[in-house]
C-alpha cells in the first residue's frame, strides 16, 4: 500500500510538464486490441494501477501485453472468455472488454466492474445496446455478468438515452467487427471517443462520425494492430492547472491542445488567472487574489468535464468571492468537501452542488483520499493551506496519476511520500528535486 503523503503549502510552482497519454483513452485502447490480429502498440502511456489492471485482464484471457520503455504492446489471439475477477471488480473500465471478447468468442463472464464511488453508475445503457445486436445476458450469480451472442454480433441502430462515454465506447467496440453496418444516436462526443474511432480506423476499421452526436459504423471482419499515439490526457492538465491556481506561480503544460479542456481554462481566466495559449500548449499563471466563480456546472463534452469538477473546486477555496459548483453527472462527486472542511474551508454540498463561501483560512490538516478526483483535489488544496496536510488513501490517485507527488516536486511543491519500512519505522521520503540534487542523485 502506498505511503501517505506530507504536505506543506505555501510554495508556488514553476517549471513545464509534458502531459502524457489520457488513461480514459488508453483504457479502452487496451480493450480494442483484442479485436486485432496483429500486435498493438501505444506509445507514452503512463504507469497507472488502472492500466496495470488491463494488462492483467489481457494476460488472463491469453494475450501477451507488457511495457517495452514507455510502450504498451499487446499481441495474440484471446483463448478464454472470462475476465479475471480482482482486475475486473476494481476499475469501472473492464466493462470495455466484454464486447471484443463477445466479437472474437462469442461469449463473456464477468464480475460487475468497480470503480470509485462518486455515484451511480450503471452499465443498462451497455446492456441495451448490446441486446439490439444479438447479444443474450445469460442467468448468473450475483455480482457476476455473463454474455452470450450466439449468432455473433450484427449492426443496429441504436439510440442511447443519455451521451454516457463508457456505453458509447462499448457499442463502438461491438460494431468494429459486427455483421453490417452500425448506426449509434445520442452518442458521446468526448476527445476519447474519438481518439478510439481514430485507432479502430487505423486498424482497418470504418467509423465515421466520432466527436459528433451520430457514428456510423460499418463493420469488418477483422482488424490489424497499429502503433499509435493515444491523445493527451486533458485531466491531468486540468490538474496541474489547477494546482498553479491553488499554490500561485507558473506551470507550462506542453503536448496538450488547451481546446481539449477550455472551459477549465475559461473559468480560470475569469477567477483571475492569466492563461497564454499554442497549439498544443497553455501556460497557467496565478500571481495576485482570485475571484469567485459564481455558478458553475459540468455537462458532456464540450462543456466543463466532471472529472475536474473536484480540481476546480480546489481553486475555488482559494478565492475571495462566492463559487457554486453543480455536477450534473454523478451525485456524489463532492466526497472530498469533507477534506475540504478539514482544512478550515466554508463549504456545503447539497444534492449535487459544492458551495463554496469566502473566508475560511486553509491550514493543515489530516487528510483522506475518497476517489480518484477527489484525492487529487485534497492534494492541490493542501497546497494552499497554511502548515502540513497529511494525505492518507493516494492509492486512489495512483489510480489515474503516475507519481503526482514527484510531479508536483518538480514544480516546487514540498511534498513527501511516508514509506512503511519492514523493521515498522516509518520512512520519510523526500520527493523535491532539490533534496534529490543535494544527495547527489540525477536530475
């Protein structure tokens, strides 16, 4: 288990990131390469335990896949259709592989996917379309899901109720290699959806219409491996740009479009922040006091992503003015507003609304991580309380974050990772490059 961490606020940040692969793309990249009969590679993929996971679920059902530096490679055929069960219960993204698996063997089992608990998430939107291609859920156990299309799978048209990321990824996925042609309404527009029409393209596949509401897709009987560059993960620089708007400074975020995550960006501007923009680059700068966001919602892509409502409303601690933020996602997005008490934040979450008032001074305080998003925020907050801030849970952060604390050192912060050592003394260990340069190791 990881160690917690220990964090002193007050130091500003300063340097440039390049900002990796988005672990929302690279998830169901993972799942796509079962449909390929060639070797699939992906380039600058980060080390996170969800992407660990989906390794494991692809070992387990027979294919090779490990790390070759910053690569991912996955190669040969599935051989077994059921999912390994701890991967599986512990990130919301094994739902992905179900689908290829039903187009390469016609059949699936699983234990229900997990996830963090930021609300409900159900999987009926995947189950429905699924149906409308042929495909049968089959009696099981509780917690358990298994699938069977006995016929294979066939085109459809299908209209989803609601523009959910994780049933359009799914319906894309079965269509790639089904019998005809697929047409999917009300789908997601998020850059990941495209960013797999864009790799199931370059596999051989024919998807048309991705980053709109309307995909077409006309199936194939089978698909080649690619290497490919998956798009930048638009949260983790919403991240870090939070975190100069928390802390103040200057953070450079190179490799990503600022387009992917404007309205992030455009809140920030009207809090107070300068925000300089290139083509697939934005630099953060936060010297003087915030404003208050006022109202603030997050809606599907192109609007403000729930994933960084937690983020911003970090940065809204730090303002002199009144901010709500509503997301109208998932219900229980703001765990974290208990973290934020803690510090000495004025908060309140009623129903889906974080409100957030001025005049709470943030000092530190004993923190725990209670989701992904969630733990990140707590971090960035402790960035701006006055003293140190232990974190407890970042096992969830590592989920979607390689190494935030090392990251955030780079930066300027001063972060530490306790690491429990076998004699049961705990070990402080100090993650500031500076530390790093003083005991003579490479930069």
């Amino acid at each position: 288990m990881a160690g917690d961490w220990i964090i002193t606020g007050g130091r500003p940040l300063q340097g440039r990131v390049e900002v990796p692969a988005a672990k929302n793309s690279v998830l169901p990249l993972l799942a796509a390469s079962l449909l390929c009969s060639g070797p699939v590679r992906l380039q600058n993929v980060p080390r996170l335990t969800d992407v660990e996971d989906c390794l494991a679920l692809l070992r387990g059902v027979g294919c090779t896949a490990g790390w070759q530096g910053t690569e991912l490679v996955v190669q040969g055929q599935p051989m077994r259709t059921d999912l390994a069960p701890e991967a599986a219960g512990r990130m919301r993204a094994s739902i992905l592989f179900c689908a290829p698996l039903l187009a390469r063997l016609g059949r699936v089992s699983t234990v229900l996917p997990g996830g963090c608990r930021i609300g409900a998430r159900p999987i009926d939107l995947h189950l429905q379309g699924l149906a409308q291609m042929s495909v049968r859920q089959l009696p099981a156990a509780p917690g358990q899901l298994t699938l069977y299309a006995p016929a294979g799978l066939r085109g459809a048209e299908i209209c989803l109720a609601f523009p959910s990321v994780g049933a359009t990824e799914t319906l894309l996925l079965a269509a790639a290699t089904a019998q005809g042609q697929t047409v999917l309404h009300g789908a997601a527009k998020e850059p990941e959806i495209a960013d797999l029409a864009a790799f199931l393209n370059a596999c051989g596949g024919c998807v048309e219409g991705a980053g709109t509401d309307t995909i077409r897709v006309q199936g194939r009987r089978c698909l080649a491996g690619c290497t490919f560059m998956p798009v930048a993960d638009r949260i983790i620089a919403s991240t870090l740009a939070c975190a100069a708007a928390t802390a103040g400074g200057r953070v450079e975020l190179a490799g990503c479009a600022p387009g992917l995550y404007a309205p992030l960006l455009e809140i920030l501007e009207q809090m107070g922040c300068t925000v300089e923009r290139a083509r697939d680059a934005a630099a953060i700068s936060r010297f003087g006091a915030l404003r208050g966001a006022g109202n603030v919602h997050t809606a599907p892509y192109p609007g403000l992503a729930t994933d960084a409502a937690p983020l911003l409303a970090a940065v809204m601690l730090c303002a002199q003015g009144e901010s709500r933020l509503q997301d109208r996602v998932f219900e229980n997005r703001f765990a974290c507003a208990e973290g934020f008490a803690a510090l000495g934040a004025n908060v309140r979450v009623a129903e889906r609304t974080l409100y957030v008032q001025p005049g709470g001074t943030l000092r530190g305080a004993k923190l725990t991580a209670p989701d992904l998003r969630g733990g990140a925020a707590l971090a960035l907050a402790a960035l701006a309380a006055r003293g140190s801030s232990r974190l407890g849970g970042v096992e969830f952060v590592r989920r979607g974050y390689a190494d935030l604390d090392r990251l955030l050192a780079r930066l300027g912060a001063q972060i530490w990772q306790e690491i429990p050592a076998r004699s049961g003394v705990v070990k402080k260990t100090p993650t500031k490059k500076q530390f790093c340069l003083a005991i003579g190791a490479k930069k």
